[in-house]
C-alpha cells in the first residue's frame, strides 16, 4: 500500500518511515518545512510538504492508507495542542473519508480514553485533544486502528509487547521503534481493523501478538 505519514520527521514517524522503505509498502512522508525532505530523499523515500495548521488535501494525492503520528509535543502549549493534536488529527480523519483511504492508522496515548480524573492537571488537554480526535475516528466507516502507547522511549526495541482492548500490567512503557514495527504491521492487517488498541511492551513477538488479535 501506498502510505502516507503524517509526523514522518518525528521520532517514530521516521523509524517508519525506514521500515516500511524495507517492507512491500511504499512510505510518503509528509513533513511540514523544506529543509525536513533531503534526509528522506537520500533514502529513496517520497516526500510532501504539508502543514496539519494549513490545507493538506493535497498530501493525499495517490495514497490508499494514513498513519497519524504528528503531534505538537511537550514544549508548546494548549493552543497548539487544540491545532494539531485535535483539529489537525480530525482533519486529516475527515480527509482520508473523502478520499477513501483503505485504512487509517492513529496514534493515539494510553489512558486517553479513560478515567479522566487520574489525568494529571497539566495534562487533561492533551488527554482530551487524543479522546476527541479517536472518537472521531471510531464514528467513521473507515478501517480505523488505533493504537494507544504507554509512555515512549527511546530504547531499543524488544520485538515483544502486550495489545489489547485494556491492558492491566504495572509496567506502561514501549520503546518507539515496538511501536513503529506495531504499525507497520498493522498496514493492511485486517485483524486490526476497527479497533481501538492499548500497546505496552510485553512477552509475545509482535507478528504473534497481532495476529492473534
Ligand atoms: N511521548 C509519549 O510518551 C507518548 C505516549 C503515547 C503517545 N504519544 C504520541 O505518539 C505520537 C508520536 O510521538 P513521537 O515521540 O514520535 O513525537 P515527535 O517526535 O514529537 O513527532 C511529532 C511530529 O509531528 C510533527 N508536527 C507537529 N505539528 C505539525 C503540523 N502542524 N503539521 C505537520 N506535522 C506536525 C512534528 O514536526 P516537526 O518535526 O517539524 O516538529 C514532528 O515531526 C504523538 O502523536 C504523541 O502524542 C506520545
């Protein structure tokens, strides 16, 4: 599949972006300034430049599946969080319907969706901006598959997680590249189809674990 990823110059989206240049699908990185394409071109990879804060329909030209794994990040405040985390995730929702897309991938935070009085205070509007943006997703037609992460690192992978509807375990981390390789094999996985994921590292091997979904 031809797949487009929004967030390609984050720290997941470019480890999918590699993966899936080495895998039977074709990556479109979408990345919001000039001076992001050059490092994606020396791998061969294609590229377009779009802005979640501006039009972007055109990012969708010959594309059949959509992984959204941009985000306004820590060090910017609730407004930009409203932006990009909430309006530009409905967007690009809204944009994959009109064009579409076979399938949908969201990558969305553990907890979102859930107890929001164990949100931290500093934390409820991205919790919110997530909520908002899967409920979207979850009221379209489209092959939705959205993953919730626990917390991110930048570890080496283990190639082992735990996945699920909600996962009860003490450790809620996942390194980035788990969570890369989770979406890469999730593209086109219909048993991923419609559903809404919590994703943690865990015992089992990935393939093993979505496929028993
Ligand atoms: N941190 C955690 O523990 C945690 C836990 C669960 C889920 N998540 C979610 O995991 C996802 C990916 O995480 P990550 O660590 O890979 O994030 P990241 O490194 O911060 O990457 C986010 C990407 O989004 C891009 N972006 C921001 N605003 C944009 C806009 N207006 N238009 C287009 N692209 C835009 C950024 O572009 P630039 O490179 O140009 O800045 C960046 O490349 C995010 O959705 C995050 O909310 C995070």
């Amino acid at each position: 599949m031809k797949v487009l990823i929004i967030g390609a110059n984050g720290k997941i989206g470019q480890k999918l972006a590699k993966k899936l240049k080495s895998s039977n699908h074709h990556p479109v990185a979408m990345v919001r300034k000039k001076g992001q394409v050059s490092q994606f071109e020396t791998m061969n990879i294609d590229t377009v430049v779009a802005d979640l804060e501006s039009e972007f329909e055109h990012a969708y030209d010959g594309i059949n599946a959509v992984v959204f794994t941009a985000g306004s990040g820590g060090h910017t405040g609730p407004d930009k969080t409203h932006l990009v985390d909430r309006l530009g995730a409905k967007k690009a929702i809204d944009l994959a319907v009109k064009n579409n897309m076979d399938q949908f991938i969201m990558v969305s935070a553990l907890g979102a969706d859930y107890s929001p009085e164990k949100w931290p205070e500093s934390m409820k509007h991205y919790y919110e901006a997530k909520a908002d943006a899967d409920k979207h997703l979850m009221q379209t037609s489209l092959n939705y598959t959205i993953l919730k992460p626990g917390k991110l690192t930048d570890e080496d992978g283990s190639n082992n997680i735990l996945i699920g509807d909600e996962i009860d375990q003490t450790n809620r981390e996942i390194p980035r590249t788990d969570v890369a390789t989770v979406i890469e094999k999730s593209i086109g996985n219909a048993s991923t189809y419609k559903k809404s994921l919590e994703v943690l590292t865990g015992n089992t091997p990935i393939d093993q674990a979505i496929n028993s979904l």
